[in-house]
C-alpha cells in the first residue's frame, strides 16, 4: 500500500473514532487511563526490548550521549509514564464545561460548552515518553491521537502504542482514538501536515528545526510548542541577591529547557556592582557569558557577543548579557529578539513591574521570579501537552482545555427571527 | 515605492502602534469611538461623494443589481455605521479580564489576562460599512487593523478611513492604528498574507472565493468565516408546526446570509405528511425544491437533487431535501456535507436533542430554533467581526473577545526553581 493510503487509513480511522469519543464518559476515559498505566508496568519487558534494540541503532550512529540519554528508557522511566497517565485521569475532565451562557430575551438559551476538538496530530522526536502523554492527554480531552514519534525510537514508540491501544480498546475505547505512524519515511510528515478535514490540529513537539518545518509546511492548523528565548531584566530597584538567585536559577538550573535564560538585561545605574558578582557565580557553574561593549568595560575578560547573540536559543550553559539605559530600552530588546515565551522582571518598583507586564509580548511575564516555571504542572494544570509561543486559541502552558473548543449548544422553544 | 514596501510600512506603522494601544485606556478607546461615529454623520457628504463615483464605476462594468445594493452608501447607512460605533463604545472592554487565577503551593501568583492580539488584517469584500465596523471593534479590543477592502468601493473605504483616522488620531489614538490598503492591485492581499512578524491573525469576509485564496495562501494565521451550508433536521416526534416555521424561516428570511438553511433533512415518518405542507409553503415563497429519490415519490413535481446539491451553499431561494431513515443518518449526512456553521433539529425527543447537539460537528447547534439566530448581536456580544466555522481560537460568532488572547502575569517575591 502507497504512503498516501497508509496514512488516510490511519486518519480515516482516527477521525471516526472521533465521533464516538466525543460522547464517551469521563468514567470510561479515567477507567482506560489507569488500564494503560498498568499494562505499561505489567509488560514492561516488552518496552525494554525494543528500547534496548533502539539504543542500540543509534550507537551504531555515534549519537551524542545526552541524545541517548533521551532515548533511553528503564524501569524508573517507565513507572514515570505509568503515573503521568494515573495523573492524568485524576485531572477534571475539561469536556463539557461551560465558559459562556445566555438566556436571551426571546427565551433562546445559549450555551457555549467545551468539546473535544476532534483528532490531534503530533509530531515529536526522540523522547519515548512522549507517546504515552500525548495519548494519554488527547484521550483524557475526548480526542482521537495520530502520533508521529522519531525514527530513533521508533521500536520503543511502537511497543508503547501497541500497549496502550490493548488497553483502552478493552476499556471501552473506540477501536481507531489511538494512531501510529510506524514509518520512518520523512515523507510521512509531509503528508500527515496535509490531512485537512481529517486532523483538526498539529502539535510538533521537538527541537527548533522540527517546528519550523511542520510550521512552515502544513496546511492543517499547527500550535507552535516550545521554542523560547527568553529573558530577565534587572531593573535600577532590583533587589540584588535575588536578582543573582533568580538568574542563577532561570540559566543553570536547566539549561536545555525552553523557559531557561538566554539574554540577561541589566539597568546602567546596576551593572557596575551586578556583573562581578554575576560573572563569579556563573563561572562557578561553568556557564560562558558573552557581553555587549559595556558589559566588557566592566568584566573585560568577557567574550563579546554579536548580534546573532540576541535572537539565539542556546540551549546550554551560554548567556548573553546586554546592559539598557532603562525600562524602554529593556522593553524594545524583548519585542524585537524575544520568541513570545516568558520573560521575567526583578524590581522593586510598582510602576515598571506593571509596564514590563503590560508591555512585554510573551505568552508568560513573570514580576520577581524565574522563568523555569513556565510549564504546565507548576501552573496548575496538572500536566501540559506543550507551551504555545503563539497568540490564537492557546498562550503559554497547554492543558487538557487547550485541547478542546467549544460548541454553541442553543434550546429553542420554535423561535424563528 | 514598490508595493512589498508600500505594504510593509503600513504593517510597522500599525505594529508600532499596537504596543501603545495595548495600554489605552477603555475611557480613551471609547471617546475615539464615538468621535468616529460623530465625524461619520457630520462629513457624510464626504463619504456620499466617493460612493458615488463608485457606484457610477461599477455600473459601468454592468455588476448585478445585488451587488450595487451592497456597495450603495445613503444617509440611513452612514447613520448606521456611525450608529455601530457608538454601540462597540457601550460594550464592555474585554482586555483585562482575568479568565483564570491561582496562587499556587509556592506562593506564585498567576493570572492568565486578557489581551489584545497585537494587528489584526481584514481582507473584505464590496460592503463599505466592514471598513468602519472592523475598525471599530479591532479598536476597542486594542488592536490596530489593517483594512483591504475590495477595489469595487475603493473610494467609498477610503474616504470613511480617513475621516476615522482624523477622528481617532485627535482623541488620543495612536497613530497607524487604522491602517487601509489604498491601491487595489491584487497582488496586495498576497503580500499580506506573508506579513509575519507584522500581523497576528487575518480574518476574510466575503464569499467563499475570497476565503477559500485567503486561507489557501496564508502564512499569517487565518480565522476562517462565515461560510455556511446549514441543515434542519425535523425528527420523528416533531411538532410539524413549529418545524415548518423554523424551516420557513431558516430558508427564506434572508436567504444569502452565511445562517440560511440550504438543505431540510426530513425523517421517513414524516415525510409524506410534511413535504406536501413544505412544498405550498415554499412555492409560495418562490423557493425551488431539489429532493431526493424519497422526495421525488410523495412530490414527484419536485426537481431531483444531485450529490452536488448536498454540498452548496446556495445563497439563494434554492432547497435541497432529503429523507433519512433515522438521526444516526441524518448526523452523519450533516457531518459530512456541512461546513461546521449553524444546524438544528426539531424534535419533541430529549434523547435524540442531547445527541444532535453533541455529535453534530459545528459552531452552532441548535433544538427547535432556526439557524438564523447565529449573530454576535442574537448570542449577547453586541456586534461581531464574523463568524468562524473553525475549531481553534474562535468558535462560532466572534464578539471582541475574539479579538483578544490571553498572557499570562506572574507575580513573585523571588521564587526560583
């Protein structure tokens, strides 16, 4: 069978599925959850195999050792999945709230109500774990899940999926809510971006590369995930220390995520006495700093940066440092390099907390905190299925709502207009 | 100046000035407005004189009589422009509100706010009251436009844009928040619908053609409107009554608006004693039946329907018929011919009301009621920019809360992670 076909089967599959888990109790969905936790405990003998054939594909291609690490699933890893879909189905189930209703003067009454958004496509890469979330999650919200993993865990992702399908189709699941694409052919993505009128979104989950391009590519509509430069602005008020708390905490504490620090901004009338400290804890870290000219005059061992610099998610342990007349200054430099991500301020004024909150443009801006809490779980969501960086439908941390719309839902008594 | 550069300056000039507008202040947004409305009516003489000249022009190129109704301007319709910008004036500002809270375990506070999108496109068509109406709203919900009307009323857009820059600009409006497209080469919608970086969301209204170019085309996200292929379902325990007043209405109230019926679903038990009743009905009203092979048995005066029927939207006195056997067929005979705007049922039958509502895939899904209802004004928000027939963002009518997201304001006292 063609690519083409395999891949209109699966969504054909999917999207009638669809039609019968919009209506399928919250009871049904938790009682599928939780069998999915189990059986991925039970037979996790049949992940490790794969896994382990997994890892050792990639070896052969000389892989980086932190992209192994990715890779790599055990015991641990696997009960983490376990209780990420037992988290899961102990979330309230966003279907069926209602966030708006009239009884209009004619007697119309007109709700709008939340209901699952039909068939999710993702679109992610090495990490296994991912299968089970997103399934777990597009479930949960009364979706049907066409998932998309990288060809380096294709093994372990396949395992996965076939686990999980065992369970919640004898849980009551319709036969079809949980898709694979078990091919590796990049050419499955291009043709899985155009399945309009089958899937009602795309989510990629991945580097910057892999958003881009689905982005770019797809004519099914696309939440862009997960690409964050982000910044903290050390204002002239700052409370010093945890000001250097703070930003110790937003580069080091995770580098590799997308809510860790790129770009520190620091107020003149501060630098002098902020960047010595600064330059000592973060080279006790081993983190390299590059500096603008005045940050140079100051720590004059500092590499200087360019202005490619501004606009780079380093993803490691790099930070570029700019100091800003002002608030304006700080402001404009966010707009102009920022991925619309989190941001954060350190003051103690009143007045420029509340315009760097108004007039920064990004899905989080934070007043006196770090910007690693940008993330579902720490928002009280319970658990994310990706941070949007962009302005329709979902901002900022997605949980189970992002994964739903809603339905004008009107009763009528024969009125006529 | 090569259009590319004509259209990117306009594009600055209104990013520019959102990210002062993202600040106004309610009171400022509405003394603009109704400035506006005041200088609509005062210089009407201005606006009739351009409209003319159009009029006169399209005449020329023997348009149809419909559509000069449409691109005509008179006193009673300036005052109705003018009158819609005084009622957005009255509405309440939807930026600010807080639409979800939590102070969490850590002390972090953190609200999800509303905000404004940022520049809002409007690619419309030969209606000249879009231009004020869509400058409106985009204002108060604190965004800065950028208007493309069609080049049929190029001189009647123009001429009211300019009196509501005058008009915005002296009451404290930033300036190049309205922004208008004034050259009527084509050419000019394709370059918007590249203006990343510069546009946060396009919304097209006219016909299905223009739609359909705009979101075939677009890199900038797209909210898909208005186009509608409306169903009624009169199910077996119907009063017959009331379904042939709603079915009367839903077809032949306003029978070009997007909210008109264009296909009757009738279920068997039914049908021989209603189509008789329809088909005087609407004879009556000059209404041409197109039925199935069922139809053609009781009405054999009836003209058959083809396959084609079931998917057009016929913006006229046109009405496809089918007889179903029962509301599993006809669900899936909507879901798959509809294109997710307005349908209903009328019924007497609780269980089969909550399964039309909740397994009908559309923005708006209505019991015993007629599809006209679906209106920004009809559903309490007072006006609306359209009406999408898409899943994510905006659902159904969008009132000014549409043209908002959300951003989330963190407030802390150092938390770190």
């Amino acid at each position: 069978m063609e690519l083409q076909e395999i891949m209109l089967e699966k969504a054909k599959a999917a999207k009638n599925a669809s039609y019968k888990l919009n209506t399928l109790s919250t009871q049904v969905k938790n009682k599928a959850l939780l069998a999915m936790a189990d059986i991925l405990e039970h037979r996790k003998s049949v992940i490790l195999e794969a896994n382990a054939q997994d890892l050792e594909d990639a070896k052969k291609r000389n892989v980086k050792r932190s992209y192994l690490d990715r890779l790599m699933l055990d015991e641990n890893r696997i009960s983490g999945m376990a209780d990420g879909l037992r988290q899961t189905a102990s979330l309230p189930d966003p279907v069926g709230e209602v966030d708006y209703s009239a009884i209009r003067p004619n007697g119309l009454e007109i709700r709008s109500v939340r209901v699952p958004l039909g068939v999710v496509g993702i679109i992610y890469e090495a990490r296994p774990n991912v299968t089970s979330d997103a399934a777990g999650l597009c479930l949960k919200a009364g979706n049907a899940v066409l998932l998309r993993g990288g060809s380096d865990s294709i093994r372990s992702n396949k395992a996965i999926v076939q686990l999980l399908q065992d369970a919640a189709y004898n849980t009551g699941i319709p036969e079809g809510a949980i898709q694979f694409v078990d091919v590796t052919d990049r050419e499955a993505v291009n043709i899985m971006t155009h399945l309009d009128g089958y899937l009602d979104v795309i989510i990629p989950r991945g580097g910057a590369g892999l958003i881009k391009a689905v982005v770019g590519n797809s004519s099914v509509p696309v939440i862009e995930t997960g690409t964050g430069v982000c910044h903290t602005y050390v204002d002239a008020s700052a409370d010093l220390n945890m000001a250097l708390e703070i930003a110790e905490n937003a580069k080091v504490s995770r580098p590799s995520v997308c809510n860790a620090m790129e770009t520190l901004l620091l107020h003149e009338s501060v630098a002098e006495y902020f960047l010595p400290m600064l330059t000592v804890a973060m080279m006790d870290k081993n983190c390299e700093l590059r500096g603008c000219e005045k940050c140079l005059a100051i720590v004059p061992t500092m590499k200087p940066a360019t202005e490619e610099d501004w606009s780079t998610e380093y993803g490691d342990l790099i930070l570029s440092i700019k100091v800003v007349r002002d608030i304006d200054e700080a402001i404009e430099h966010i707009n102009k390099y920022n991925t619309g991500h989190s941001e954060t301020i350190v003051t103690e004024s009143l007045a420029n907390a509340h315009a760097f909150q108004w007039r920064v443009n990004a899905a989080a801006v934070y007043v006196n905190a770090s910007t690693r809490f940008s993330d579902g779980g720490e928002f009280g969501f319970g658990a994310e299925i990706g941070i949007s960086t962009q302005k329709l439908h979902a901002r900022g941390p997605m949980g189970l709502r992002a994964l739903t719309t809603n339905k004008y839902m009107i009763y009528g008594e024969g009125q006529i207009r």
